[in-house]
C-alpha cells in the first residue's frame, strides 16, 4: 500500500501542475485579449474622428519652453 499511494500521489502532483499551467496559459490569454480589445477601441475611436474630418483627434502635448 506504500509504494501504490506514492505513486498515485505523483500522479495527482503532474496532474494538478498540468492543471495549473492550463490556468495560468487561459489567464494570459484572456489578459492579453483585454488588452488588445483596449487597444483596438482606442484605435477604433481615433479612426472615426480622423474620417469624421476632424483635425484635433489625438491632441500632441508640447512641453512648456522657459526663456
């Protein structure tokens, strides 16, 4: 009885990384989805001002110059 709960207790440690390592790949790649579906908005909305005809859709910051 030793040997046979040893190796079923390996067995259950490769099976809860493996589950671990899927958890963590899906996290990622919701994570990175979120982040692209941001970006893709932001472009999105930039490309509708520019096609709107509008000049000021994405406002550059000038920094102040001292005399």
């Amino acid at each position: 009885m030793g040997q046979g709960g040893g190796a079923r207790d390996a067995q259950d440690a490769a099976r809860r990384t493996a589950a671990l390592m899927g958890f963590i790949v899906i996290l990622v790649l919701a994570i990175a989805g979120v982040v692209l579906v941001r970006e893709l908005r932001q472009n999105a909305s930039l490309e509708d001002c520019l096609m709107a005809g509008r000049r000021n859709c994405a406002p550059i910051e000038v920094p102040l110059r001292r005399p």
